[in-house]
C-alpha cells in the first residue's frame, strides 16, 4: 500500500528528529562523560585531603550525568506521574529500592523521576548487569561505584560475595545512602517463560507481569547494611560497625514500573524519541526494615509476596489506567513529577562549556609541548 504524501511527510519528519536527537545525544556523550573523568582526574589531590568532599563533587556530577539522560526522554514527551507512598520523605535515610524490570527504558525512567528526590541521585548505589559495564556509561558507574552482577548459575555464589565486599567497602566510605536492584535478574520478556514454569512446579501463583524474584542480592544487602538493632540479628557488616553514626539500612522502597498498554520504552526509544509523547507510571510503597524477616526462608517469601503485589497492582492499573487506592481509602492520589527546562539546559550547556574548555586545554598543552 503506497504512503499517502501527508504519511511520507510524517515518517520523514520522524526520522529527521530521531537523527538529530541521536546526533546530539553523541556529542552531549562525547563532551559530558570525558569532563566528568577529567574534573575526577584533577581532583584527585582532594581525594586525598578531604575524601567527604570528594565523593560530594562526584555525585553532583553524577547527578548532572543522570539528568542529561533524564532530558533525552523529558523532551520527546517520555513523562512521569508517581502513585503510592512519598518517598522524598526518606530521601535523607538509607534504603533498598526493589524494581520490576521490562526494558532498558526502566534505568532512564528512574534516573528521571529520582532527579527531584533531594540527594537521592547522587549518594545513590546501582546494582546493573556486567555488560553495562562495557557502555559508553560504564566508565562513570565504574568511577561511582555502582555494582556490576553477572547473571547465571555458575556466577551466582562467587558474584554475592563480591558484591558483599563491594558494600563493605565503597557503600559507606561515599556515602552512600540508597541502593537499587532489580531482583527478578533480567528483563521480563526474557524470564517469564522460566519463571511461570517453575511456579507452576513449586504450586506459587501464576505471574504475567513480573517474574518471581532472586534471594541472593538482596539478602547480602541486608545482611551487610542493616544495623543489628533494627532486626535483633547481628548484621556481618564490617562497614556498620566502623561507621558509629549511621544507623544503616532503614527502609525497603518497593517500586512497581507501569508502562501505557504494557508496552515498555527501552534505551533506543528514549534516545531517538520516535514513539508518541507517554506517561510512564511508577508506583512506591516503603516498608521499615525491621518489618523485612532476616532469615533465608522467611525472606524469600517476603520477596515473593512483593511481586505477587506487583502482579496484582499492574494488572489494575492495565485494565482501568490507574493504580488502586492504599488500602483503607477510596481513591489512589497521583503525583505528577516535572523537571525545570532551564535547569535542564543549564545543566547541558555546562557539559558542552566543559568539554569546549577541556578542548582548548589540550590543545594549549600540544601547542607548548610540540
């Protein structure tokens, strides 16, 4: 069937913005992640002297980073409306943040509704997986000191005590105070089939939505950033006890992603923005961490009764557009989430201003050198 002229003008238009929403994301790449490494470079003598102020200045970067990521999907329409608990009234505490995973799209989407969270972004942990490592972005997660898991059976024991190891020694010496993981260990479409096998072996309930969790991750978490006092158990975590004032992990975040018609962005979508303006939902819910069970068998069922509550809030809000009331209530109350465009820009015109600097400067060192 051939295009009628206003249907060739349409596509063409869409590919015309997708190719220069594409050709600015690589330079805003280009000159935002290598100023980032270098101001880091030049800092190190800091580092050194004032360790504190060190990872302050990094994750205000890091932040900015995130943001730049977040304006991708802001200007082509990828918005964000919050339901459930108010989870800036703990943004100053330590907690774990549990989130379903659909696509590539769930990272921007919280790299977007977490920027107007306090210091939430920038003293935040993230647990991704292994090939993360080899994007462009992996250079700064490195730096930052996210977690990088490597899937599969024959990984899981030895990746659980790195990753213990890991928090012992990075989560608090910067400051760390939330942690982010998606426990069911990859993407929905790829897990379900496995996952409704073994709850149907195991007679656990049926999911479409989600996939049942993995233990491991979140259990070292827990064992190793919960102070002893919150659950009565001692809480093997080295970093607990050398670091006297904080009274670790308080709050678990139970975070539920909904996408219009179920149907998920991913990362080439949020960079080329050639789907229609949507509005992506995400649902919190903050559970004390003395309420979460410490022992294996008690966790697990904890974990999985999660997602069976995701399963059922998901298939809510697909049948009638909306999540359902807290229990007790009649009516469930939506929050729309907004950046500021001129902090926006600023924010990227300081990257571009960087980079232009960062330039001048090596050539002025060529120059003087050759």
């Amino acid at each position: 069937m051939a295009l009628t002229l206003e249907q060739a003008q349409r596509v063409g238009y869409t590919c015309l913005k997708a190719l220069l929403r594409f050709a600015f994301m690589v330079a805003n790449n280009l000159v935002a992640i290598p100023s980032y490494v270098l101001y880091l470079i030049v800092l190190q003598p800091l580092r050194i002297l004032d360790s504190k102020s060190f990872w302050y200045i990094e994750g205000v970067l890091f932040k900015w980073l995130l943001a730049m990521v977040a304006s991708w999907g802001w200007w082509a329409g990828y918005t964000v409306v919050e339901w459930g608990d108010d989870v800036k009234a703990v943004s100053e505490d330590e907690a774990m943040v549990l989130v379903n995973h659909q696509a590539t799209g769930d990272v921007c989407t919280l790299m977007m509704c977490l920027q107007d969270k306090g210091t939430v972004v920038r003293q935040m942990m993230w647990l991704m997986d292994h090939i993360f490592k080899y994007t462009n972005f992996g250079i700064v997660s490195l730096i930052h000191g996210d977690f990088f898991i490597r899937q599969g059976r024959t990984h899981r024991d030895q990746q659980l005590v790195l990753l213990k190891d890991h928090l012992e020694k990075y989560y608090r010496s910067r400051n760390r105070k939330w942690i982010v993981l998606f426990p069911e260990g990859g993407f929905l479409r790829k897990r379900r089939e496995t996952s409704q096998a073994f709850a149907k072996k195991n007679n656990l309930p049926f999911l479409k939505h989600v996939t049942l969790p993995r233990l491991g991750a979140t259990q070292v978490i827990l064992k190793t950033l919960v102070a002893p006092q919150e659950n009565g158990t001692p809480s093997g975590g080295d970093a607990v006890r050398k670091e006297s004032k904080s009274k670790g992990l308080q709050w678990v975040i139970d975070t539920t992603i909904a996408y219009p018609k179920a149907e998920p962005i991913d990362i080439q979508t949020w960079i080329l923005g050639y789907r229609q303006p949507a509005v992506t939902h995400v649902h919190y819910r903050i559970f004390p961490v003395k309420d979460v069970p410490a022992e294996p068998e008690a966790l697990t069922n904890w974990l999985y009764q999660r997602f069976i509550e995701k399963e059922d809030l998901l298939t809510h809000f697909y049948e009638t557009g909306a999540f359902p009331p807290p229990q007790g209530q009649t009516k469930a109350i939506s929050r729309e989430m907004t950046l500021s465009n001129l902090w926006l820009v600023a924010i990227q015109s300081f990257a571009f201003l960087s980079g232009g600097m960062w330039y001048c400067l090596f050539q002025y060192l060529y120059h003087c050198l050759f």
